[in-house]
C-alpha cells in the first residue's frame, strides 16, 4: 500500500511554501459594496492571501502543520516554522476576522472553507510548543458559530462533488467539533444522519467534468465518521449493493484528466484523490473482501494522480493537501 514517506512529505511541504505566500493569480470570493472595497488580497486576507484562492490557502497552511507534527525533523519544517511564526500573529488573524463582518459575507466560502478553517485551527492546536492555534482561535469560532446558524436551516444536502458539498464540510467540521463544540458535533451527527440515512441504490452518476470530490464516497466516509461500524455496515450495504461486483462501475474507474492547465478539469485529478482518501477512510469497516477491493481501488486511484500534484499551477496550489489526506489514512 502506498504510504506518506519523509521525502514525498518534504515534497509536499515544498509545494506548499511556494504557493501560500503567492498572491498572484488570485480568485477572490467577494461581493463588491462599493468601489473602496477593490484592494489587493493581501490587504483584504493578511493570513490568506496566497495559493490562489482562500481556501487553498487556508489548506495549504493545514498541510504543512500537519507535517511538522508528522515529521517534525525534517528540514523544510524550520521554513515552516519561520513562516508560521511570521503570518499566524494576532493582527493579520484580526484582519482575516474583519473580512468576516463586511457587507454580503455571510456566504463567503461557505462550506468549504469554513469547514477547512476549523481543520487548520484542530492542527494548530496540536503544536503545544507555538501559539498559534490560540492565534486562530477566534477565528474558528467565528466559523463554528456559522455552522450552528446554517446546518438547521439547510433543509437538503448539497451532494455536488465541488466546493459546496455538505458532506465534505461536516467531516472537517466534525473532527474539530468533536474537540472544540459538543454541541456542535451533535449537530453535525444529528444533520447527517437526517441527510443520509435513507439513502439507498446510490447510481454514483459521476465525476461531473469539473468536480474534485465524489458525492457517493464522501457521503459514505460523512456515515462512517458518525456510525459504529455495525451500524455503518448495515447502511452501506444499502447505500453500495453492488460493491462486490465492482458496481456502479464509476466509482472504480479513475477519472481521466485531459488538460491539467485547465482549473477546473484539473479538479479531475481531486476526484481520483479524495477517492483513495474515502476507500482507505472506509475499508476498515467493510467486511474483507470488500476492504480489499476497497483498497486496491484507492491504489489505482492513487496511481492516476499521486504524480500529478505538481507541475501546472491549477492542480499545484491545492492538490498536494488532497494526497496527504489520502497517504496519511
């Protein structure tokens, strides 16, 4: 089985020091209230101003936290150090709270980047001997509360296999809530099972040519997280009958990428990614001739796009989070 090794994490740490502090190209999510509000990223994000969007860089910072703690001797992590120290300060996480109260922001980057916020601030969290998951607290409160606001009002799921899929969001969301918010983990779980307990003969109609998530594995890992495993074989049973013949057959296949310039058929390569991250995230709780199938389809999937994070600056700026989460199940 593929594993996260020193050399593929100094890699991906690499990557992620090349693009966090890049300001441009920049997609930014705002609404405009008014002409004083066209300013530079970094002005508008001082934390976040990088990796072509926010929340890239908001997962970008995510990966090379994570891999300080993983490998916390390699030498790439005093970068990472330095940098941490220079850019999680209480001023620019101010700044990036400020952003928060501006006109037409309640829909800014909702889930997904709430969702990898909070992932950011559990990581923080673990680094006892720095300050910056207090540094990023306020923050990620400030995220916690918007999820207490809109999981009870969103009546259906979102199961796009892009950016605002619910059960994607909950999954980040849960494992920080889990440490953070009980009454937020209870939410979660309570949503999700509402969303997606009845879900039966899943058809897995995708990937859709721009989508970087799979809508039926991410709803199964979103039960698996919330479910013991008894309970989790019984739903999935229902929800994937035809798993041990390899049906439907479009969650087995990796996806092809054709042009990897291009920004949104480069999501192809997340979907061949979060796959493996979601059949390795399962396996565990299926019986073992799945968990086998499971996994050698994670491998195949790894396969596809694990050499493929960098290169192009559309699939670089973000891809590398996407084969941690996959390597590191």
């Amino acid at each position: 089985m593929t594993q996260l090794t020193p050399d593929t994490a100094a890699r991906f740490a690499a990557i992620a020091l090349g693009h966090v502090t890049r300001e441009y190209p920049h997609k930014l999510d705002q609404v405009l209230d008014g002409p004083e509000d066209v300013l530079p990223p970094r002005e508008l994000h001082p934390i976040f101003f990088g990796s072509f969007d926010w929340h890239s860089c908001v997962h970008g910072w995510w990966l090379m936290l994570r891999l300080r703690r993983l490998f916390p001797d390699l030498p790439v992590m005093r970068e990472v150090e330095t940098l941490a120290d220079e850019m999680l300060t209480t001023g620019n996480a101010k700044g990036e709270l400020d952003y928060l109260d501006r006109a037409y922001s309640g829909g800014f980057e909702r889930p997904y980047g709430w969702a990898w916020l909070l992932a950011l601030h559990a990581e923080a969290q673990r680094h006892e001997d720095r300050e910056w998951g207090e540094t990023l607290a306020p923050l990620a409160r400030a995220f916690a509360d918007r999820f207490h606001s809109y999981l009870p009002r969103l009546t259906y799921p979102i199961r796009v296999g892009t950016h605002f899929n619910t059960a994607f969001a909950m999954i980040l969301a849960l494992d920080w809530a889990d440490a953070n918010d009980p009454a937020l983990a209870s939410l979660i779980r309570d949503r999700a099972e509402a969303y997606y307990s009845a879900d039966r003969n899943c058809p897995a109609w995708e990937p859709g040519g721009d989508e970087f998530l799979s809508s039926a594995l991410t709803e199964a890992l979103c039960m698996r997280r919330i479910l013991d495993d008894a309970a989790f074989r019984t739903w999935f049973d229902a929800f994937l009958p035809d798993m041990a013949a390899g049906e439907p057959r479009s969650l087995f296949t990796p996806a092809f990428v054709s042009d990897r310039s291009d920004g949104k058929i480069a999501h192809l390569d997340g979907t061949n990614l979060s796959r493996a991250w979601c059949w390795r995230g399962i396996a565990g709780a299926l019986a073992p001739e799945l968990a086998d199938l499971a996994r050698r389809t994670a491998e195949e999937h790894l396969a596809a796009s694990l050499p493929h994070v960098a290169g192009d600056y559309m699939g670089e700026h973000w891809l590398a989070t996407f084969a941690l989460m996959a390597l590191e199940v």
